[in-house]
C-alpha cells in the first residue's frame, strides 16, 4: 500500500483525544504483525486508550521513528468536507490529522513496509502514542515502558509538521490550576468580605510581573519569534451572582520556557508569589496551584552530527519550532532527538480543512527511505 492508501484508513479513524485510540491501535497493530514486526502494545491503566513499541529487523541500538495517534476536535469549525474522510483534492489531501500528524504515521507505516523487505543490520523502531493534543499526557505515562523497549537508538525523529525542515528545539511547558477562596456576603458589605476574584487577580499581577521581568533579564533564545520564557493566564472564571462576594474563583495558567532554563526555580517563584498574595489578603484567603500537565522542552545542539545528518537525509535546513512536542522525553532517555515531519503546522495545524501537500508527504517518504539506506546489512 502507498502512503496515500494507508493516510486515507488512518484518517478514517475518529481518534480526536476525548475518545478512544483503540480501533487505530488494532489496526496498526494488525498491520505491523503481518509485516513481521515485534510488537508491544502499552494500555493506559484508566482509558480505553493504548501506544504501540514495534521493532522490525535485528537487535542493536537503530533508529526510531515517533508520532502521536490522537487528533484535535472539528466541533465548531466550518469544515466544508467530511473531515474523517481523506479527500484528495490537486495537490492536496483533506482531513482531519492530515498534517498534524496521521501524514507522519502513515509514512512511518510505509517504511515499515519496505523495511520488512530489507536485510538491515540494526532495527527500525516505532513508537506510537495516544493524548498529545492535551499535554503529551500519553507519552508521559508510557515513557517508563517505552524506554527499556526501544534501548538507546543512535536517533530519533519525532514527525510534527515542520514543512520538512528539522528542528533542533521547541519550549517545554508546564500548566496549572489555580484554586482561589474568599469568603462570601452581600455585595452591600462587600469591603468586610474576601472576594476571591480580587486574590485571583491579584495573582494575575504577580504572574504578568514575572512575565517582564522574564522579557527583560531572563536567557534568551533568538531562534525563538518570542525569545524568552513565558508566563500566559488562559482562564479565569467565579461568582455565583452580582450581589454575592465570590468565595471561589479558578484560573489556569502556563509556562513555556526555554530548555536551558531552571523550570524548579521558575515554579517556585511563582508559588512564593502565590504565598504572598495569599498573605496580603488575609485569612479567608485561599490559593492553592495544583499542576494539570508538564512536558519537557527540546534542545539538540545544532552541531551535533545528527543534525548534520537529518539535514542530510531531509535535503533541508534546521529550524526551531514555536509549538510543544513528545521530543523532550526521548531526549531525556539519551537519545539524540529532532523533529521533522510532512505539513505545515502554522499553515494547518488545528484548522478547519486540514490538509497536508502530496508534495510534503513524498519528500518525507524519501527522508525515511534513505533513513532505512543506513541501516542496510
């Protein structure tokens, strides 16, 4: 089957990340057997979601290709066709997960294919995962098992849409919840009362100082269009009624930050802020940071050979890019790791009428068949 073939059944599986994986999972499974492959299926212990280790030819360290299997929703996007339909359409393949990222998975399938066929010297390795789109959640808790099964490989190529290009870096980030209490009353006596809206925007102040202050003084990264750490508050809501003084208020909020910086020390700043607002208002106040969900940020030295490698392979340029990425936790485990991948995810990513270009998706085919040139016996 071509890539094409195979985009077109990966597509036509809803697999946006509030249901299930597991019908893609059974296929690719299925697939991947009948090619030959060893393969282990990780279960997430709480969802009916699971990812896939698969390992084709001998044993040795190899190269490993990664790609996440969820997509995000279409709910409330004009989509003008069937999103859980490939439409091809000129140059261009429609649907959802076309570029971010089922075009990459589906070309990791068909060199799967050809690299059953091959008498290699060290294995092509594959890893599947499940929840990106919400956090990396799934990689980060399959990572423990992921790791003894794919060993060091000499690299690792994570397929996020960068246009071809390969990227050496993207921000790591860390997001929270922040669950602030007052004490409710009539508005008429408003001043005798705790208003947690007031704590909770006291503590917005606080998070947009450290934001300057990180603009200002903090490391920069000039491959970066924002070229420091941020601090950015997504959502704040409270109160029950006009007259009442709110006694509860929620925000989340997040960090992106550059992979060199010390994200402990960043973090406990913030909750030495969140103490000191706390403080300020009193005893009825109450604020208290509970983490939704973390992933680690990406840093390959650009002269690292790798790079020079993919480069190479990719017949490209290096890049950095601004969105977040599985790359990290394989970078933590010792593997060399870039991202580089079919489609456009400015362009694309997350849009209504998502497609990614025939083009695009041929010259990551030609990327991973001079991949598996190198590892031939």
């Amino acid at each position: 089957m071509t890539t094409v073939d195979i985009l077109e059944r990966l597509i036509a599986f809803n697999t946006v990340s509030d249901r299930s994986n597991l019908d893609l999972i059974d296929h690719v499974e299925d697939v991947l057997r009948h090619l030959g492959a060893r393969v282990t299926r990780i279960t997430d212990p709480d969802m009916p979601k699971a990812g896939l280790v698969a390992e084709i030819g001998p044993e040795g360290p190899g190269v490993l290709l990664s790609g996440h299997t969820d997509v995000v929703p279409t709910n409330g996007q004009n989509w003008t066709r069937d999103p859980f339909r490939l439409a091809r359409e000129g140059d261009r393949l429609y649907g959802r997960g076309t570029t971010d990222m089922k075009g990459f998975v589906a070309s990791m399938l068909s060199t799967a294919g050809a690299a059953s066929k091959m008498d290699l010297r060290e294995p092509l390795k594959l890893v599947l995962s499940y929840d990106e789109e919400i956090g990396c959640v799934g990689i980060a808790r399959m990572i423990d098992r992921v790791g003894p099964l794919i060993g060091k490989p000499s690299l690792a190529i994570i397929g996020e849409p960068t246009e071809m290009q390969v990227a050496t870096g993207h921000k790591g980030k860390r997001a929270w919840r922040a669950d602030v209490t007052g004490d409710a009353g009539h508005s008429a006596l408003a001043p005798r009362f705790t208003n947690a809206l007031n704590v909770a925007a006291d503590f917005v102040r606080e998070l947009e100082t450290i934001q300057t202050d990180l603009a200002q003084n903090g490391l920069r990264d000039d491959a970066y269009d924002i070229p420091y750490s941020t601090v950015h508050v997504g959502m704040l809501s409270g109160g029950r009624a006009l007259n009442i003084v709110p006694d509860h208020a929620e925000m989340t909020f997040e960090i992106r930050h550059l992979a060199q910086d010390d994200l402990d020390e960043l973090e406990q700043r913030i909750r030495d802020e969140a103490d000191r607002v706390r403080t300020r208002h009193g005893p009825a106040a109450g604020l208290e940071l509970h983490r939704i969900t973390a992933y680690p940020g990406l840093e390959t030295p650009g002269d690292d050979p790798v790079v020079s490698q993919m480069v190479e392979l990719a017949q490209t340029r290096k890049t950095k890019v601004a969105y977040g990425t599985e790359a990290g936790f394989f970078d933590a485990l010792g593997i060399r790791t870039v991202v580089c991948g079919p489609g456009s995810m400015e362009g694309q990513g997350h849009k209504a009428d998502e497609y990614v270009e025939i083009a695009q998706l041929d010259a990551c085919d030609l990327m991973l068949r001079r991949l598996l040139e190198t590892l031939k016996a």
